[in-house]
C-alpha cells in the first residue's frame, strides 16, 4: 500500500478525499492484504495496525506489507506444486526480510543481477535456492552466480552459452542451465514453434 499524503491517509485510500471532494474509486475488498479492516469512519488498518498512525510514525510516501498475506500466498502455491518447485521473480519487491519469507515457505528465488543475488544470500538464503535470469547478465555476474553456486542459470541467447563455455573454459565448473524460449503467437492462436525446436534441437546435442 502506497501512502501520498500523511492527512486521512488510509481513509482517501478508500472514499474520495474529503476535504478536496475528489472522487477516488474504491478499491475492491479482495484486491485488499487478508488482515485489512476498514473501519466504519473509513479508516483501514493492516494486521491491527491504523495505516494512518503508520504514516504518522514513518512519514510518506510509505509501503506496508502484510506478511500473514505473504506466507499464504506463499504456501497456496507450494501446495499446488510443491517445495522449491515455485519460483518467486524478486523484481517485483525484494529486500532482506521478504527474500528471507519466501526461502522460508519453500520457494526459490529469481535474481537477474549480481545486486539481487547479493541481497538474497546476504539474508540467509543459499545459492542453490536461487535461480540466475535476466537477459543482461555481465559476465562478472555470470561468474559471480557460477561461483557462489546458484541452481541453475537461464540462458537467453547464444551469445550467453558462448560466454558460459570461456568461463568453463577458464576453470569455472560448468553450470546447469534452462533455455528461456521465445514463443511466437501469430495472429488466430497458431502457435509458430520453429525456432524455438530449433534451439532446442541444437541445444541437445549442445554439450561442454
């Protein structure tokens, strides 16, 4: 949740500000964390806590996380295909504390810079939970992810298999990789699936 103004904060979240008379839509309940309650004068609070005394306390703008929602979102998707078989992208918000979440409720994570894959260690995950993506890999963070031993490295083009061969070639051991396919759509849903057989025709007999 994003605050703009520290004055009925939580409450033009919701209602049209009152003292401008703006007309804001209201947010949808579900679209809102689990442990949200909106009061009766329009004041919400997260897991007990009044966003408005949150913005007192901290200023804004601010961002509250509900981490009860987190680890249930977390866990419904564990349930459906198992531990450390779901992969959370930390591009949509990553910090110690929520790379720490995730690792705790069975997921791995997705880092695409050598900054993310330091920020995920750094809070306690291992390398070998972590996936190395990102179609602008550097070649010190290809290194970087070899070295520390992530699960395995997303390739994007053959130009990144070429360098991950020096670097094996220089003494790094070799990486398990996956191929990151680009699959065309074309116009009435027929699916053009050429290149994409190509690459992993040539990719299978691919080896170092």
């Amino acid at each position: 949740m994003r605050f703009y103004g520290a004055r009925d904060v939580a409450r033009s979240c919701i209602v049209g500000h009152r003292d401008t008379g703006a007309d804001v839509t209201a947010i949808a309940k579900h679209l809102l964390p689990d442990n949200a309650v909106i009061a009766p004068d329009g004041q919400m609070s997260i897991g007990g806590r009044m966003l408005s005394d949150v913005a007192t306390e901290f200023g804004t703008p601010v961002f509250v996380y509900d981490e009860e929602h987190l680890r249930a979102r977390c866990r419904e998707a564990v349930a459906v295909f198992g531990r450390e078989r779901v992969v959370y992208a930390t591009k949509a918000f990553l910090c110690t504390a929520m790379a720490r979440l995730a690792h705790e409720e069975g997921l791995l994570l997705d880092v695409a810079t050598g900054g993310e894959l330091f920020v995920a260690l750094n809070a306690g995950v291992p390398a070998s939970h972590c996936v190395m993506h990102g179609n602008n890999k550097s070649d010190e963070e290809l290194r970087t992810a070899i070295e520390a031993g992530v699960q395995h490295i997303v390739v994007d083009n053959f130009d990144e298999l070429d360098r991950l061969d020096a670097l094996h070639a220089q003494g790094l051991p070799a990486p398990r990789v996956q191929l990151r396919n680009a699959w065309r759509v074309c116009a009435h849903a027929r699916v053009c699936v050429d290149r994409a057989r190509r690459l992993e025709v040539w990719f299978q007999s691919w080896q170092w």
